[in-house]
C-alpha cells in the first residue's frame, strides 16, 4: 500500500490534493483530519494516570503481550 500524507490549506470548505505523477489508482480512500496544534500539550486525566500506576504497579511476571490483550478484547467485545 502506497500512502502520502499531505498538509493542504482549506479554501472555502475544499481540499484539492495533487498526486504525484508516478500515483497510479482508479480509486483511492481519503482520510480527513484537522491538523493537530502541537502547540496545546496531550494531558492525561487523572483517572488515566491512576489506572496507569495500577498497571505499572503490576508484576511484570502478570504482563501479557499486544497480541494477547487484543485477542482478549475482541473476545470480550465481538470486533
């Protein structure tokens, strides 16, 4: 999968995107997004911060890996 991400102005509510010339798709998925403001700091609430120290509290011989609490979620879930 080929991707190009792009930062382009908004005039009067319209994108126009330019592709290069060696893109070659019939068809392309577009993805919108506000540009985030690097200016305004991420901050956590403090209920995640909380569950966070629970979590780093934990032994490590507890830890499971990515793959295995994702597969716990999808059962628990259904996606």
């Amino acid at each position: 999968m080929e991707a190009i991400r792009q930062f382009v102005k908004v005039k009067n509510r319209e994108v126009n995107i330019v592709l290069p010339d060696d893109f070659i798709a019939d068809e392309v998925e577009v993805i919108v997004l506000a540009k985030s403001n690097d200016s305004i700091p991420f901050e956590l609430t403090d209920e995640q911060k909380q569950l966070l120290d629970t979590r780093l509290a934990e032994p490590e011989s507890e830890y499971i890996s990515s793959k295995e609490s994702l597969e716990k979620i999808r059962k628990k879930y259904g996606f």
